[in-house]
C-alpha cells in the first residue's frame, strides 16, 4: 500500500532468465453488462482446471492463451456485483461475455448481533482453513506504467513465479522469468539516479492473509486506527460476501486508509480489498522506510502523495483461495531543487496471478530467485521483440510497443545530449565554434533541420540554414528561409490586443460578449484568455473537431461559433490550462475590435510597420524561399493554416523575428511600459515551470541560464513544423529556431546555446 517508486543511486541491466517456449491456443473476448452491454473492467476470466486466470482490461477485453484446444472446454468469467457465469470455450465463446447483475440480501439476524469488526477478526482466525497451505506455486505477471501530464516516461513489465511452501508466507520466493523496461530520464532533467519499478517483497505483500498481523488495515495494530461499519452484502465471483466499510479513526494524526473489506459469508475467507490513502489523514503520509528518507535527503529528492488506491482479490482454488490480482494506483508529485525538476507522477501497477501449480516437485533452486528488496527492473532483457508471444498475459489499454519506441527515442536524445556535453567540454571556449558545434551536432543526428539565428548583445551574432527547405525539389534552407512558427504566433496576436488597447478600442477587463454577441462564453475576460485562464477547452486537441479543421478555410468567426462554445473546463479565472481556443476567440474580438479582418489587422499594425515583408497570417508569402514541412521521412499532412487563428497561423522567417525583436527592445509600437506588462509572468504555467504573460513564457527552471537571468520565450508546433523563440533582455540575447523536419530537441538546444552565450 505503499507507491512503487524509489529512489536508488545505480541501475544496471541484468540478463533474463529464459522463456517458456510452448505455443499456445489463444482465446479472447469482451465481458459486458448484460443489460446495458457497457464493457466491464477487471472482470475475471479463469479455466479452472487448468488454473489459467486473466482479467479484463479498461474495455472489457481479455486474452487467455491454452496449451492446446483439447486442454479445457469451459472458462468461468466473474465481476463483484455480478452473477458468476461458465461459458463453453467450443460453443459459447463468441466473443462476448454478458454478465448479469446480482443483488442479494441475507437475512438480518446473520449479522445484527456481529459487529463489523467481530466479522474481521473470526476472518482473521478462519486464515490458515480458507487459503492454500500445501505448497504451490503462482503464475504471475505485471504491467507498471507512470506518466507525466499524459506523457508516458516509464514502462516495465515481468512474468515470473511465485514459491509458496506454506501459508504462512515466511518462506515465498519470487523467481523471475522475464522482465523488460523502458524508461525516459526527461522529467527528471537526465538524472538516471531515479528509479520507479517493482520488488519482489512489493509483489509478495498483495497476499495480505499471508502476514495479516502487518496489515496497516486488518493487523493488529490497524484494528485500533481504524473505524468500521457494516454496508451490506454483495456478490463476489458469485458468492455472497459482507461489505465492510473502514476509514482511518479522526483524532489519528497518521496517513492512514479507507475503503472496504469483503469476506466471503459462507467461509468467512478475504475476497476482496479496496483501499486507498483517507482524506484524514493523507496530509501526514511520508515514505515508510527510513533508510529511502534518508537517501532522499541526501540526495535532495522529494515526493508528495496526492492520490494511493489499491484493490486486492482472491480467486476460488477449490475449497480454498488463492491470490488473484491487484492493482494500483499513485499520484505524486516528485521534486528535487537541485536537479530542478516538479511534477506530477501518476503511476499505475496491474498485477494478475495467471495460473496455479498446486503439484510442485520441488522448491525453487536459488537461479533466478530475487531478493525481497532488489528491484524486478534492473534484471530487465534488452532483447524486446514479441515480449510476450509466449505468455499469459494482461491484455493493456494502450499499444505497449509503440509507448515503448516513443520512451526510447526521447531517451536517446538524453544520451545523445550526454555525449555532446563530453564533446564540448574537450573543445576550445569559442562561443561560435561552440554554438556551431551543438547545432551541426543536432543536424548529423538527423534531428534538426532548419535555420538557427543568434543575437548577442543586440547585434546579429550567428545565423545557419542546415537540410533542405524542399526535398522533392532538392531546395536547401537559407538563412532567410520562411517556415509557420505555431504558436510563436501567439506574441503577435497579444501585441496586436495591447494596440487595440493603446488606440481605446478595448481594455482587458472587457468580456468576449461585449464583442461577440450570442457567444457561449460571453463572461470570460481578455486578460482570462490571453494567460489561458478562461477554462475553454482546447479545440485543436479535439479528434471530433480535426476532419473539419483539415477539410477547408473556415472563417475566424465560424472557427469560435463551431469549436470554441464547449462547456467550461473550470470556472474562469480559478486555474491556468494552455488552450489554442482562448487565442482564437481572440483573433474573433480583435476583428470586430479593429473593424477589419483578422489577417489584415496583423499586417497593417505589425506586419507593414516593422518591414516585415516575409512574414503572413494564413497563406503563403509571396517571396521568398518557402520550406514544406515534413513528420520524420514524410511530408506533413497540410490543412489550412488559417484555421488556427491567434494561436498559429502564421509564416515567417528568422530576419523578419530579429525585426521582431527589435520592435521590442526599442519600443516601436508600444511604450516601454506597456511591453514590460505583456511579458511580465501573471500565470502559473506548472506542466513547463514558467509564468505565462500575454503570448511569452518566463521560464523558471527548465534552462540553466534561468538561474541567474530571466528568459522568456515560446515554442511553436504546427504539423510538421517546430520553432522556438527565446530572449535574454540583460545580455540582448535572442535565440530563433526553425525546423521543418518534425520535433526537434528545442529545449536542449536552447539550454546549451544559453550556456554558451552566457
């Protein structure tokens, strides 16, 4: 009950043992509700006599895989709630699963004179008759998965089994079978002293009867700290079970649980466990071991948990029970000043015993068999292809290979950025040799193609075209190459409001309705948009929304009338959420604002003014060298560029953003004053670590330079495009990266283009 990730000073990689190696029939199928045919989740699957289990995944879905056709003819599927049910593999196994729902209501007297915790404690002495004892040996397999802000970094999954001599759990053993991770050392700012994986004693722990005098909710000491009450019956794996209700006692300054405990009426055995941290008490939670506080002092790591869940469940073995699954779930946020990373984790573990050995000859030899604290990942395989062809296992909810290659590639660009370090610190202290040698380093990667311009000390400084603007042409980039800068394009729709506000045409405290009568959203702000501040759901992250945007030229106005009405996400003005929307209905205000086309706008206040001659909102310039965007080896998919109006849109070239830049520095179109205001930082930008003004970003720990001087910049995403603008008003730096080949490592470039500079 503890989340599965620490913190370790080393990790290496160990070889595997081998796999099994026989060719199974497999058997999948979809568990539904048989009333509403809506999929259930964490449904169990199992054959019996083979003692082969699975669950159902988060659609319901499921996968058995047999040693042969003739090895079982039924398989028994089960779900708390539901009426238990046998289908036949040959003849009813068409693909779906209904079970029916099963409500049951004992009589009163079985448990009007049994308080709740009487109930547990006849549980607790009825262990040693209800769950296996002779020795066996569990079949298992996990998945454990965390993400940041949606963004999978870690991913590792075992098959291994486990050696139970006894019931009384002192003895079990864990040997493993395979194991492979992928993990993305980014969140952590490269740092590979930070682990998040599985140990065995985590995996032995889920048989809670096994060590019940330990348990934090049923031993004897969580019997004190706990408060329990009596909720009913209900059905698991078709049997009736009592309902009993915990949370942790209200004068316990303690983390402690809440949840429910299911105890089988007819054998008075554990069925089912449902826990997670109690509101109460979650404030006091700290890491368990006191040597992992220790280490995390030392090394100056933090974690915070937000949110601990955990479900346990045990499965019938004829007139006894087994373990059968568990799953996880913990939100942390894990920070660390001195490698300056903060953000929220959301780990996830599912865990399924996939069969039972009741008949082992003998226990497990020492080959293979883990230590209760050694981590599962380190001894993952490097060799990863059909990992689990050969296996019974947990069907996922997401394409696990494809998670994998994506971690892959961006840890390569922590290694590869590792290994231009080394380079650098053995060359001459040069600034532009140095500056040369990162970008012409990026470009023989194949990771940066494009054009990149430097500025110090206000004066141009170095400026180089790298790859073709047109492959199919053989164009190459040149230093005045025009590509669409994504949401770069944000500073020049915030500019062109701060000039309708100089000419008195609006004022922020204005609300869109005073501008666009009939809209939905009629009471948000414009300083609500411009800091994304308004709660109206991005519209361009839409999948219902993408073939109208893709199709045709949709005007600004039906852009907000059609995409941008959605409910709220949050109250406006109660919490920052980036939306490419908010700047939309900008574009829309600043149009009826300006009396005059949003396009037309631009160019007359900004465009025109600073000679900006190649630079256009919506189509092409008409000279100049163009650049096609390319996703990897293929051209991008093209749409409309106007239909990102105020948050993309626009096309333009590293001359016309010096142009751009020194518009700023000296004030052209606005008072000094009035440009400080637009970038001064007014949200908390968390997921990048920045403060958001009105189209810039303040970084605060995402480059090294941020440390010592202020950096404001924004990056750019448009289909196969990626820019980013950077400046450093002390020093008059300004960095301006265009790329047409896809993601490039933007944010690493900068960071040491900064260091160098500075």
């Amino acid at each position: 009950m503890q989340p599965f990730i620490r913190f370790i000073l080393f990790s290496l990689l160990f070889p595997a043992a081998s796999s099994m190696a026989q060719q199974p029939l497999t058997i999948h199928g979809q568990v539904v509700n048989a009333r509403s045919e809506e999929p259930l989740p964490g449904s169990s699957v199992r054959i019996p006599t083979l003692g082969i289990h699975t669950l159902t995944n988060d659609q319901g879905l499921f996968v058995l895989k047999l040693p042969s056709k003739q090895a079982a003819d039924s398989c028994v599927v089960s779900h708390v709630g539901y009426g238990t049910r046998r289908f036949r593999i040959d003849r009813d196994a068409t693909g779906r699963y209904p079970l029916t729902e099963q409500s049951l209501s004992l009589p009163a007297f079985q448990v009007n004179s049994i308080s709740p915790r009487s109930l547990i404690e006849k549980a607790v002495q009825h262990i040693p008759e209800n769950y296996l004892s002779k020795p066996h040996v569990l079949h298992g397999f996990y998945r454990l998965t965390s993400r940041k802000d949606g963004d999978y970094f870690h991913l590792s999954e075992a098959a291994f089994d486990c050696w139970h001599p006894d019931g009384s759990g002192r003895q079990r053993k864990l040997r493993l079978l395979k194991a492979r991770m992928e993990k993305d050392v980014t969140p952590f700012n490269g740092s590979d002293n930070i682990i998040i994986g599985m140990q065995p004693g985590n995996i032995l722990e889920f048989d809670f009867p096994a060590n019940i005098s330990e348990h934090p909710v049923l031993g004897r000491k969580g019997l004190t700290e706990h408060q329990f009450s009596f909720a009913g019956t209900t059905t698991v794996q078709g049997r009736p079970a009592w309902k009993i209700n915990f949370d942790q006692r209200s004068d316990l300054r303690k983390s402690r649980y809440k949840g429910a405990v299911y105890i089988d009426t007819t054998s008075n055995a554990f069925v089912l466990l449902e826990s997670y941290l109690s509101p109460k008490g979650i404030q006091y939670w700290e890491v368990a071991s006191a040597g992992q506080r220790a280490l995390m002092q030392l090394l100056n790591i933090h974690e915070k948990m937000l949110q601990d869940t955990l479900t346990i469940a045990y499965q019938s073995a004829g007139d006894k029970f087994t373990l059968a699954s568990a799953k996880s779930t913990s939100r942390l946020r894990l920070y660390s000043p001195r490698l300056r990373f903060d953000f929220q984790a959301l780990s996830r573990v599912d865990f399924v015993i996939t069969g039972i050995d009741t008949t082992p000859s003998l226990p497990f030899s020492e080959a293979g068999v883990l230590a209760r604290q050694s981590f599962i990942e380190r001894h993952s395989a490097i060799d990863t292809t059909d990992f689990w062809k050969d296996y019974n296992y947990l069907l996922p909810d997401f394409n696990t290979d494809s998670v994998a290659m994506a971690i892959r590639s961006r840890q390569s660009t922590v290694w590869l950025r590792k290994e231009l370090e080394t380079r650098l610190r053995k060359m001459p202290r040069d600034p532009l040799l140095r500056i040369d040698s990162v970008l012409t380093f990026y470009h023989t990667k194949g990771m940066f193609h494009g054009v990149a311009a430097v500025q110090r000390n206000g004066a141009p400084y170095y400026a180089k075209a790298f790859g073709m603007a047109n492959r199919e042409r053989n164009i190459p980039n040149d230093t005045a190459t025009v590509f669409r800068i994504g949401s770069v394009s944000k500073q020049f729709t915030a500019m062109l409001i701060m000039l309708l506000r100089e000419e008195g045409k609006l004022t922020l405290e204005d609300t869109a309705g005073k501008f666009l009568p009939g809209f939905a959203h009629g009471a948000v702000t414009i300083e609500q948009l411009l800091t994304h501040r308004s709660g109206i759901p991005d519209y361009s992250s839409s999948a219902a929304y993408l073939p109208e945007i893709l199709s045709g030229p949709i005007p600004v106005a039906d852009i907000v009338r059609r995409f941008c009405q959605d409910s709220l996400s949050f109250s406006p003005g109660s919490q920052f959420r980036y939306s490419n929307s908010g700047y939309a209905v900008l574009a829309a205000i600043a149009e009826n604002a300006a009396g005059m086309p949003f396009e037309q706008a631009l160019d007359s206040k900004i465009f025109s003014r600073l000679d900006m001659r190649h630079t256009r909102y919506g189509t092409v310039p008409d000279s100049g060298r163009i650049a096609k965007g390319y996703e990897g080896p293929q051209p991008e998919l093209t749409y409309p560029a106007a239909n990102m109006p105020g948050c993309g849109g626009i096309w333009s070239s590293a001359p016309d953003l010096r142009k751009w830049e020194a518009a700023l520095v000296s004030c052209r179109l606005l008072p000094c004053d009035r440009i400080d205001s637009m970038l001064l930082p007014r949200s908390d930008y968390a997921d990048w670590h920045a403060g958001y003004g009105y189209g810039w970003m303040t970084d605060r720990m995402l480059f090294n330079a941020s440390r010592k001087h202020t950096v404001q910049y924004h990056p750019g995403t448009d289909a196969g495009f990626y820019s980013m603008e950077v400046r450093q008003p002390d020093r008059g730096i300004t960095i301006t990266l265009l790329c047409n080949n896809g993601d490039f490592p933007r944010f690493d470039i900068t960071d040491l283009l900064l260091d160098i500079l500075n």
